[in-house]
C-alpha cells in the first residue's frame, strides 16, 4: 500500500517542487496550504489522482486532516526575514506556534514521521567558522527566532513512536511553479539578464549556503524513506556549499552568454553571514546535494528568455505578503463604513 504524506505550504516555492517529487516516487500526497500565491502552482499536477488539496490555515488543522497520514512535512510559514518582520506575533503564530501544533496533533493522531522546514539562518552571524549542526545559534531576525523553538519543540517531542527531524535548508534556488525573485542566485540572474547588473551589497565578502530546489525536495523524501533511528530527534543542514556573496556574482557572471558587471555595494541592513558544513546529512542519510549553481543560473535565465516566469510583485514574497495586507485592510474600512467605494 502506498504512503500518504501530509505536505504543508505544498503550494509554495520548495513545496510545488516536493509534491512533484513525492508523486513521481509514488506516494499519496496531501498538499494543505493557505495558497497565497494560488492553486496555479500545482495546476500540472492537479489531475493526478493520488493528488488531493486542503485549502486551510495550518493555525486551523484539526485530527481528521492527519487520519490515514504517514509523513508530515511541515513546510507552511511566512517564508523569509523580511514578511517575518511585517508582523512579528503573526510571524510567531504561524511559524512557531502553529508548526509546534501540527506536529503535536500528528503525534496524537499516530502519523509516523514529522519533518520541519527549518533554516540555516538560524546560524545568524558565525562568520567564517565552518557551521555543523552541534555550533551555537544565533538568531537575528524574528524569521529566524521562530523557526529555531519551532525546531526546539517539535525535536522534544520525538520518541520510539514518533519521529520528529528538522532540516535546516540552505537558501534555494532555481526554478518553480511558485517563482521567487527573493533568493540570491534567481535575483541575480534576473537583474543580469534584464539590467547586465548585479548589485552585491554589503560588500559581498558574508557566506551564505546554497542548495537547489529539487535537491531540497530530495532530502525531505530521504528523511522519509531513512532508518528510523538515522533521524528521529536530529537537526540536519541541507546545502550543496557555502559561497560569499560577491563570489556567487561571479559564477553568474561567469554562466550567462553575454556581458555582466558586477557593483559591490559597501552596506547591507542583512548581517547573516554563516558557512555552514554538510556532512552530517551525507554520513547519515547519505544525501548529497547534486545541483550546481551554474545549473541554476542556466535554468532560471532559459526560462526568463522564454517568457515561463517573470518578476511581478507575485515573486517576491514580502511585496506580495504587503499587497494582500493592504488589499485585507481596505476590504475591512470598507465594511466598517458600510458602503462599496
Ligand atoms: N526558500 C528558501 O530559500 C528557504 C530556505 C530555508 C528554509 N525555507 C523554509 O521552507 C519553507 C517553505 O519555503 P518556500 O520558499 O517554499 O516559501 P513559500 O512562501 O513559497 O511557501 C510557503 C507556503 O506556505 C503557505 N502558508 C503561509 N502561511 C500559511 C498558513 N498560516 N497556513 C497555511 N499555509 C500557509 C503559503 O501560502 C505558501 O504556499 C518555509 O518554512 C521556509 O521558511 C525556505
């Protein structure tokens, strides 16, 4: 009998691509998402019929969306260090609290596996250490903060029954039916293809570690399909390599066929900066990150030539999270006042 996986936010970004991966390897999967960015990103695979959709606030999940449910992967949340400071108790809710709450009522409802969407920006600032799992942490942004006693709580709750992992991803990148112009290597690939520019800010010299997104969805369906005792209780970092900034400018620079230059920029309001290792996930799950930047780089510039994506408010998450913030609040003041403008 085939698995059935629970794939929250399985409309978004790395949860289009998880959906696809999980059907094409045979599993039942249910997709339970809020879909701010729309059904549209899992139109391809809406006639599948191992393929059902929840249209729900994971804030409102109850037992009866967990019956029959083998895998969680707990990927729902307000998905980066910007819409995270819009509403700090929002952020909060949805990305600690509500993500602790699903995994409990999984655990109560006898699902087998739980895995959580977590990030290394957990790592803040380590510099130029080579960041394991065991190093300290160090938040600096609420994103961050809620993501790590998201991690905190969940793990706690790991037993002989229940196995709870965390991933903490590296930044994604590449294409997805939930495009997002908000991620370094797609953002400096749009702005060379358009402008013949990339702006590296902050001087360019922080790390920061990079995986592809079909690799990301990789790792989720390894914890799946690992020993039990791999991964219950663990913290995994998910990444192909850590790269400075200006040097990823390079690459890209290097990878498109016609003239980039590259402006450095001295200042950054964003001060993480971490070079984080990989081999733990290597050791235990044996999983390796396979997708090159140049890849990436390659896949998003193809399909920005061919007119498959495009950079609208829609693709960068806190322009969009604003957007349906500010379309909430006229809706609401026009109630209030009782008449249609
Ligand atoms: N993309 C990255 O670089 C990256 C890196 C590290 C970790 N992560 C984590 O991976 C997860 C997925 O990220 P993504 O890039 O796919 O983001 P995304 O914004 O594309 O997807 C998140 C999905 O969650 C849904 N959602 C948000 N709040 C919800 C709620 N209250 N109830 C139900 N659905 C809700 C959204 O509609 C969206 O489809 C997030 O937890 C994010 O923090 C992402």
């Amino acid at each position: 009998m085939s698995k059935t996986v629970l794939v929250t936010g399985g409309g978004g970004y790395i949860g289009s691509i998880l959906v696809q991966d999980l059907l094409s390897h045979g599993y039942d999967v249910v997709a339970l998402d809020r879909f701010f960015f729309g059904k549209e990103t899992l139109a391809e695979l809406a006639s599948n019929p191992r393929l059902s959709l929840v249209e729900k606030d994971i804030r409102d999940v109850d037992e009866s969306d967990l019956e029959g449910v083998n895998a969680v992967c707990d990927l729902a949340a307000l998905s980066n260090d910007p819409s995270g400071e819009i509403d700090i108790d929002l952020t909060y809710e949805i990305n600690y609290k509500g993500r602790a709450r699903i995994a409990r009522l999984a655990k109560a409802a006898g699902v087998q596996r739980y895995i959580l969407s977590s990030s290394c920006s957990v790592y803040g600032s380590g510099g130029s250490n080579r960041l394991d799992e065991t190093f300290p942490t160090a938040p600096l942004t609420t994103y961050a903060d809620s993501s790590l006693k998201a991690e905190e709580s969940i793990l706690a709750l790991a037993d002989r029954t229940f196995s709870a992992t965390a991933l903490r991803n590296a930044t994604v990148f590449g294409i997805s039916p939930r495009m997002r112009f908000d991620l370094v290597i797609n953002l400096m690939t749009l702005h060379a293809s358009e402008k013949g520019m990339i702006t590296v800010m902050g001087g360019g010299r922080q790390w920061r570690p990079l995986v592809h997104v079909r690799d990301v969805a990789r790792a989720f369906r390894n914890v799946i399909e690992a020993a039990k005792e791999q991964v219950s209780g663990q913290v995994f970092n998910i990444g192909l390599a850590s790269f400075q900034i200006r040097s990823l400018a390079y690459i890209v620079r290097e990878t498109l066929p016609f003239l980039v230059q590259i402006h450095i920029a001295p200042d950054d309001h964003d001060k993480r900066d971490y070079k984080v290792r990989f081999d733990k996930a290597r050791e235990l799950i044996g999983f390796d990150a396979k997708i090159s930047i140049e890849d990436g780089v390659r896949e998003v510039y193809e399909a920005l030539k061919l007119g498959r994506v495009e950079y609208t408010t829609r693709t960068v998450t806190v322009d969009w999270y604003r957007s349906i913030l500010d379309a909430k609040a006229l809706i609401d003041r026009v109630e209030l006042d009782g008449r249609i403008l």
